[in-house]
C-alpha cells in the first residue's frame, strides 16, 4: 500500500495573532497523508535546471489520466471548500477578487470553486503551464474568470502590480511542488490584502515521491536525478505527527501567515496511480517517446 502526507487549512494573517492548529497525522509508513491550511494576513500589514514542477503533458491527457480518482479526490476538494467557505471571516460580495493558484486544466476553477465564491467581482486562475492556460481560456472560459501565468516560486510584485490583492486565495494540490515552500506562502501573503484569507490544500508526502527517490538511485535514470528530487518535499521525510506540524508552523510562521485551522489528512487508499504516474512525473515531459514504456515500467516495480 502506498504512502504519502497531504496538508489542508484555513485561515492565515500576518502579524503576531495567536496560532491556532488542528488535525492529526499518523506515522505508519504505508498511509497517504494530506495537509490543509487556511490562513490569513495580518490587518496591519530549462526544464532540467532548477525550478518548480509543471505539468506539459496535453492537458486533454491530463483530464483522461485523472478521471479515475476524480470522484474520490474531487469530493474530498469539494467538501472542504464547502465547509471552509463557512469559516472565512469576511463574506463575499461583488468588489471582491480571489486568486487559484495552479488551475491547471480550469475545470475545478470554473465547476467548484466559483460557485463557492459568488457573489465576487472575479477570479485570477493562474498556472505555470502555458498549455494549461491555453486549454483553460479555451474550454473553461467564464466571464468571472480571468487565466494567466504565474510561477508562485518567482517574484510576483509585477502581477500584483497588474492585477492588484486579492482578498482570498485558494490553491489546491500545487504547492508540494513549490522548490521554496516558504517563498511560495511569502508571495502568497504579498498578495493578499490586509485581513485577507486562503485555503491551501497540498500533498506532504505520498508513494510516488519515495518512488522519485528510488528511482534517481537507479540507472539509465540516474541522469535524471536532479529533477526527481525536486519532485519530493522536504515534508516528505517527515514521519511523525509532531514534526508535521512543526514543520507546517514553522514555514506558515516564516511566510508571516498565522493559521487558524491547519490539519494533517490520512488517505490509506492507492488511487489514480497510473495516472498519477504521467501527471505527477517531474521528468515525463524530458523522456523521449522510446523511454517512456520502460520508465513507467520502472516506476511501477518501485513503488512502495
């Protein structure tokens, strides 16, 4: 059975609010483990080469490839947007924007979280991937919605220039592939306004992130080591529930986000493994066509 590690949370400020954190996480090596955090800001205030992890592969594929846990990890998304939208402090309304950060494909964007927003003045889905973004104005456009390129590794003062702070952010199974997680929750907390919230749900481990690490052990796919490792989080080699936590406070504390709800979920279910296997591949879109039967093949025999 496979295992891994998966955050999810609530709100979040700047400043020194008191911490308040929830949830738990089991230290049995073969459990999926999620992390959520929600938070919000203080009142007053080269494919190979480094970088965080996008997905090229077509995003028409992507769609197909995730269909067969769509049901189960689309209900666990659905159902905390659902409760958490009940937690924000401050209510939406028409002069409010948010932020989706890795949209992907933007059919969660459009399907379940506007609905979740309304009333709001719009939506900023922003991704990585210039082939997700195409997909996404192309087959999920909204007149509430507006997609557009951003790394959340990279500095973000000129979308934040452009676009102006957002009063929400949400991102959802992106961040475990951020290669600075506290630059990234940095950047998040600059683009919130004063007062502002998000909810961020992001995988802390997971079996095909110590798949990652065997595999960049091995030969011929030692040369791609370099980029599997950046594929595994530094969570990732954090087993106990105890550091988890310590681990979550610390780089929520570093972004200067204060967490009112942080917890640690436990899937012990193996699902959508093949196509994780393309989706979640750092290196996929660096294999040439004659490799990828046999590295798939690899990555299966060496999962936990």
């Amino acid at each position: 059975m496979p295992y891994g590690t998966e955050y999810i949370g609530q709100k979040s400020r700047r400043g020194s609010r008191r911490k308040r954190l929830s949830g738990e996480v089991s230290s049995a090596t073969n459990l999926f483990l999620p992390r959520k955090v929600m938070a919000c800001t203080n009142l007053d205030k080269n494919e190979s080469q480094a970088g965080a992890f996008k997905s090229d592969i077509a995003p028409e594929m992507y769609i197909e490839l995730n269909d067969y846990g769509s049901y189960y990890s689309r209900r666990v998304l659905e159902v905390n947007i659902e409760v958490f939208k009940m937690a924000f402090s401050t209510p939406s309304d028409e002069s409010q924007q948010f932020l989706d950060i890795g949209c992907g494909t933007g059919d969660f964007t459009r399907e379940h979280i506007l609905p979740t927003c309304e009333p709001c003045r719009r939506i900023v889905a922003v991704d990585s991937s210039e082939i997700m973004l195409k997909y996404a104005r192309e087959k999920y456009a909204h007149e509430k919605i507006v997609y557009e390129h951003l790394d959340i590794d990279n500095d973000v003062s000129g979308f934040l220039k452009k676009h102006g702070a957002f009063q929400r952010v949400y991102s959802f199974r992106t961040l475990q592939w951020s290669q600075d997680l506290s630059g990234a929750l940095r950047n998040i907390a600059e683009l919130l306004v004063p007062g502002g919230e998000c909810l961020l749900l992001f995988f802390a481990r997971a079996f095909l992130m110590e798949s990652f690490k065997q595999m960049s052990r091995l030969e011929p796919w030692s040369k791609y080591a370099d980029v599997l490792l950046r594929g595994v989080p530094k969570s990732h080699e954090i087993i106990d529930q105890k550091g988890q936590h310590a681990y979550l406070s610390s780089v929520l504390s570093s972004a200067g986000l204060i967490p009112c709800t942080a917890e640690v979920l436990v899937n012990p279910y193996m699902i959508w493994i093949q196509g994780m296997m393309q989706i979640a591949n750092p290196v996929f879109s660096l294999l040439s066509e004659s490799e990828r039967p046999s590295f798939q093949e690899a990555l299966s025999t060496h999962l936990p």
